[in-house]
C-alpha cells in the first residue's frame, strides 16, 4: 500500500508506494498515475526500531516512525488508524522475524488491538460531552497553576468502566491513550505531560488523581483561518465511512496526483487532501447527492483520460457534471471505493 513517508534530507512530506519484504522496506516514486519500476530508497530492518503511535508531529496521529542501526529516522504516515496498526504490526513482525519470543508477545498485542477496534473513539468523545451522563469537569490546581475545565486520569479511568466502554483499568488506560493519540483529550500540566515522554506506551496516560488532562477541542479551533471559507464546517462534521490514499487526475493540467481522500455521511461528502501540506485541510471536495460513480475498463485509456495509467480507474460525476478520475491500487480497492460511495448518492 502507500502511506506517504517523509523525505529524510529535506522535512517535507512526500507520497511513496511501500513494499515490505523480508527484511527490508522498499519505496518508490508514483510518476503520472503509476509505480516507477526501480525504488527510489530502501529502510534496512535488521537493528531497527519502530515507535507507533509517534507523537513528534501534533497534528498527524497516524505516524509510524522507523529509526535504524544507522539512527536515521523515517516518518510514514498512514491513513487511518487500523491501517497504521496493520503496517506497525507487519513491520514489527519483520523486525523480530529472528526472535519468536517478541513474536508472541506481538501476537498479545494484536489481541488488545482487536478488543478495541470495534469501538468508536468520536461516539466515546461525544458521551464525554455530554452535559449530563458525561465526565465531570473539575478546577484543578498543578504547582499553583488554576486549570479551567480538566479531569483526572484515574476520573477518565473510572468513568470509561462505569459506562461500559471498558471493563478493566488496564483496557482504559488503553483506550484512554488512544483518545490521546487521535488528539481528541490532551495532558495538562507537568504529571501528564511527563508520562507522554514515556517509551512505554502503556505509561503514556496516568491512571492517576494528580495527573490532569482536558478536551483538545481541536474540532472547533480550526474554524476561523480565512482559507476555510470555501469548506462550510458542516461539510466535514459527517461520520468518516471510509479514508485512503488514491490518484486523481487534475482539472485544469491533467496530471495525477495523491490524494488523501476521506469519505464522510450525514452528509455525504468526498474531500481530498494534499499528504505533503502540514494543515490538515482540504483541497477540494464535493456533495455525493445525485452523483454518479462508476469503474472504467482496463483495456485502453478512457477519453478525458491524459498520461499514462495503470488501471483500476473510476468516475465520478457530480450533479453539476464535473467528472472526477481516480485511480485505486487495485481492483479490490477500487471495487471498496465504489461500494462504499454508490449508497450516499
């Protein structure tokens, strides 16, 4: 699959096409809709070790970072949360292939992920919230300093097993971490935000009454920069149904690009976002009503379609009849897309 990574020399964010063999993960460049057939670089794997989540970038909870024998550092980013947990898992898996000790201990891992996935992180925020059922938010004191609105870490703990999203501590602070990680709560004061220093990520979130945390609120602090005008907030606040990296071909030049897109209901809308650009914002986007999706064959290039394409390809057109191609990884990928967009229009 391809989760961008970023460029080692230069920081900046690039797309690259992952290929993870035995013990090593191979990356290559996409030119014009396809895979160019030699890599452009190689992560060696024996000696490496992997930190997933990776907190270094605040606003990009879907990393995973790789540092070498060699102590270079690599950031792939992912495109959602089961997919990063499948890449960390795979890449860890590699790693340790020569020690089936850490194997098992990889394979218990798995089995607290899987208790979890099930569980929807915004449905929990939002009970959270809620003025009644939802966590209490206290005034606190840290070292003299007055914190407005904060609850304690073992308050988080108790109220998540109270309401059935857990059932022991140790599966709340899990899912707790996991609240930190997609920046939905953050650490306050100098308790929590020490313990987020923590390499181990069972420590990353105190079980504790002197450790303070508190809504991010990140949902609602991005709404006034002057770019956003275009998007209307209430465009993105549906459920994501489906998210992953795609190509599309531009409007005005016809050359292919990345794209992150991110598929939402209530209301169904299909945004697209630049990997490379650090804000998080889309960079275009439609309403589903009334579109039309379809596949297009694979055996010659569609008319509309410039450059050369490996297949896999599909076409919206939007009610006011703007086609959109894009282009899957796959067939089965491209059949998901389809599946998953046709009951919103």
């Amino acid at each position: 699959g391809f989760p961008p990574l970023q460029g080692h020399v230069v920081r900046n964010w690039k797309v690259r096409w992952f290929v993870l063999l035995q013990d090593k993960l191979l990356y290559y460049k996409i030119e014009g809709g396809k895979k160019e057939p030699s890599p452009k670089g190689r992560i060696l794997l024996d000696g490496c070790t992997i930190t997933c989540p990776c907190l270094e970038y605040e606003n990009r909870p879907l990393l995973i970072k790789l540092k070498t024998k060699t102590n270079t550092d690599y950031f792939l980013e992912c495109c959602s949360r089961e997919e990063r947990d499948s890449w960390a898992l795979d890449i860890t898996g590699a790693i340790h292939a020569g020690h089936p000790v850490q194997v098992q201990e990889l394979h218990k891992m798995k089995n607290s992920f899987k208790l979890l996935e099930n569980i929807s992180l915004h449905n929990i925020v939002e009970r959270m919230y809620d003025s009644s059922t939802g966590i209490k938010l206290t005034r606190n004191l840290d070292q003299g300093n007055r914190y407005k609105e904060t609850f304690t870490g073992s308050a988080l703990v108790d109220w998540l097993i109270s309401n059935g999203f857990a059932v022991s501590r140790f599966e709340a602070v899990t899912l707790a971490s996991m609240l930190m990680d997609e920046n939905f709560i953050r650490p306050v004061g100098v308790r929590s935000t020490e313990a987020t220093r923590s390499s181990d990520p069972s420590e990353k979130f105190l079980d504790d009454s002197t450790a303070l945390y508190m809504f991010a609120e990140s949902s609602k602090k991005n709404t006034s920069s002057k770019e956003e005008v275009h998007f209307n907030i209430s465009e993105l606040s549906g459920t994501i149904v489906k998210q992953g990296f795609l190509v599309k071909q531009g409007h005005k030049r016809k050359n292919w690009k990345v794209r992150k897109f991110v598929l939402r209901a209530d209301p169904a809308f299909l945004h697209y976002y630049d990997p490379t650009k650090e804000d998080n914002k889309p960079v275009g986007g439609f309403s589903l009503r009334g579109c039309l999706v379809s596949a297009l064959e694979d055996n010659g290039v569609p008319a509309g379609v410039k450059g050369n394409v490996q297949g896999n390809l599909f076409k919206i057109i939007t009610k006011n009849d703007i086609h959109y191609y894009i282009q899957a990884s796959s067939k089965a990928e491209r059949v998901q897309w389809i599946e998953a967009i046709k009951p919103l229009t």
